[in-house]
C-alpha cells in the first residue's frame, strides 16, 4: 500500500508499505481522508515535534477517516462497510492515570504518527490502516466524510472546553474570547458557537482566518497585536506567549482561560499576578480520550459551522503541495488528504 512518509526535515515521500496481518481484535480500515496537523508539518519542516525528534522514517498523520474493509475476526467493533473515524490514542489501561479516567495523560501513551517515542509509531496517512477495533468510531448518517475528518482535531478543543466546564465555566451565555484562528482556533469558534456563548471573539494575524471566524459564528474580530474586548473565558490556541498576555488582561475578574495550543519548551512571561487580583482560572488542556462520539456527533448536528474549515482537499500524489498550502496560515484553515479515486 502507498503510505507518506517523513524521513527528515523537508523529505516527505510516497513509500510502498506492507499491510499487516491482522489480529483477531483488529480491523482493516480503507483511509479515505486524512487532515494536516501542526505536528504532521513540524515533522517535515524541522524534524521533530518539541521533545519528540525523528529518529527513522515514518508514516504522518493521526486525523483520519475511512471505511471499514475488513471487520475484527473476534466480532468486535463496527461491521464492514462501516464509515469510521479513527482514535490516535493508544493507551496502556494500566496506570494511575488511565485507571483514574485520564487516559490522556496515559504514561505509555502513544499516538499515531508520532514519534514520541522509539520505535515510533506510525500514522495513519496510508490506503489501509490496520488498528484495534475499539478505536473505531462510527461517523453519523448523513455527514460527509471530507467533515467528519475535522472529529479528531475538534475534539481537541472539547477537551479543552470540557476541562472548562469541570472547573464550573461553561462557553453557554458567556463572553468567549479565542486567539489564533488557525484550525484548532476556528473549531473553537464552531464549538463555541453551537455551544450557545453569547458573544466570540478571533484573534488573528491574518485577514483570511479572520473572514472565516465571522462565517462560522464568531461576532467580532481582532488583529493579534490589538486591544482585546473584556471575556469572560478564553480558549488559547495560537500558542504564542504575546497572545496569552493579552488573554490574560481581557479576563474579567473571575475568568478562565483553557491553553490549547502548544506553548515555547523554554517557558513564557505573562502577567500571571492578574490569576492573584482577578481571581482567574487558568487551565491546560492536552489531547483528549472520550470526546470523539460526542465531536462528532455536534458536527453532524451543525455541518455549515465545520464545512468552511476545509479549505482544500489534496489527492496522495500532491502531498508537497498540500503541505506547503497547510503550512502558509495566510491563504490555508484545514487541507486534507484523499487516499482514494
């Protein structure tokens, strides 16, 4: 099967790979359609996502969607013909974190197309994807599958948003302020927006995301570098520590804000003596675990807000240029791979 392949900084190709066997508790997925992340384009352009250096050649891409094509042989999981997304996460269901419900935090996790760990594991950016059964999810009648590939990197920011609520801030009636209004920031906007906030503000460097926040259900818009309107909760997703000092100056006193996007290694100065006065709420939010059905399930219930985050759709053969339209924020939200006709 063809499957694409980074093997270091700027060397993205399409390899001939085996299909393996199956266990018994496995299905054989036909990938359909598989979404850019940040960390798919990290590793082609530097090698290397934070801590997690590529060391050998491996298959990108975690955000991926597909038929089933061969069903589990123990009769676990969805039947053929069924149209799925795939869960990344690979979880040891043995630690103190998956035993106490956050298997995001599992302390052998691994992930696809990461390479956190060595042997790395590979993606799912393939024609055929072997995986266990139960990491399968069925996509809702009705929805395209080009949509439901938007369920994992959406549920990202459930996460983010139901770590929010767990700490009593719920987005319904609130004043919700996002910076950065790259993919994960203008699904923030959409989830904000079928979540009933009151009022949602973008954040931006560029003009294009910004157009593309209003037509989802953002109500105002500002430049990154601009004064912000005053919020009562704040997704942070542009992983800048400018964006979150300014994040923390919009909060109301008594405010939130859930950190989304992936901060500097090294540290960031923000003015956190404003947590003090202000009595706010800061939150970090790392992947997820069991939003899946429930990401999917709100995008099927609001296809129009989801639908304009695709801004194009690349066939296997055009990899490179599909990654470097992903990789230019001013003119690209969400490309997506096709592995089929």
């Amino acid at each position: 099967m063809d499957a694409l392949v980074v093997s270091g900084p700027g060397v993205l190709t399409i390899s001939q790979r085996p299909l393996a066997e199956p266990s018994p508790d496995q299905a054989v997925v036909r990938v359909l359609f598989g979404g850019i992340c940040g960390s798919d384009l990290h590793y082609w352009r530097s090698g290397r996502v934070g801590e997690s250096v590529l060391l050998r050649p491996m298959v990108l891409g975690h955000e991926v969607v597909g038929v089933v094509e061969r069903p589990a042989a123990d009769g676990s999981g969805p039947a053929v013909g069924t149209r799925v997304a795939v869960h990344p996460a690979q979880i040891c269901g043995a630690c103190v974190f998956c035993a106490r419900g956050d298997q995001q935090l599992c302390e052998n996790l691994r992930y696809l197309g990461s390479a956190a760990r060595d042997p790395h594991t590979d993606g799912g950016f393939s024609e055929h994807l072997v995986i266990p059964a139960h990491r399968l999810v069925p996509v809702p009648d009705g929805l395209d599958l080009q949509v439901a590939a938007l369920a994992e990197p959406a549920s990202v920011v459930l996460h983010g948003l139901r770590r929010l609520e767990h700490l009593g801030h719920s987005v319904e009636g609130r004043d919700v302020l996002i910076t950065g209004a790259g993919p994960i920031g203008l699904l923030a906007v959409a989830l904000a927006h079928a979540g009933n906030a009151r009022t949602i503000t973008a954040t931006d460097l560029h003009d294009n995301p910004l157009k593309l926040a209003l037509q989802i259900g953002a109500t105002h818009t500002a430049q990154a570098n601009e004064p912000l309107p005053p919020a009562d909760l704040v997704i942070e997703s542009s992983g800048s520590p400018a964006a979150v000092a300014l994040a923390l100056r919009a909060l109301r006193p008594g405010g939130a804000m859930v950190n989304v996007g992936h901060l500097p290694a090294d540290g960031v100065l923000a003015p956190l003596h404003l947590a003090v006065t202000r009595e706010l709420t800061i939150a970090g939010s790392s992947r997820f675990y069991s939003e899946l059905p429930d990401a999917l399930a709100i995008i099927a219930a609001h296809p129009h807000l989801f639908a304009p985050i695709i801004s194009a759709t690349y066939p296997l053969a055009s990899a490179e240029a599909a990654f470097a339209e992903a990789a230019d924020p001013s003119r690209s939200s969400k490309v997506l791979l096709t592995f089929a006709d």
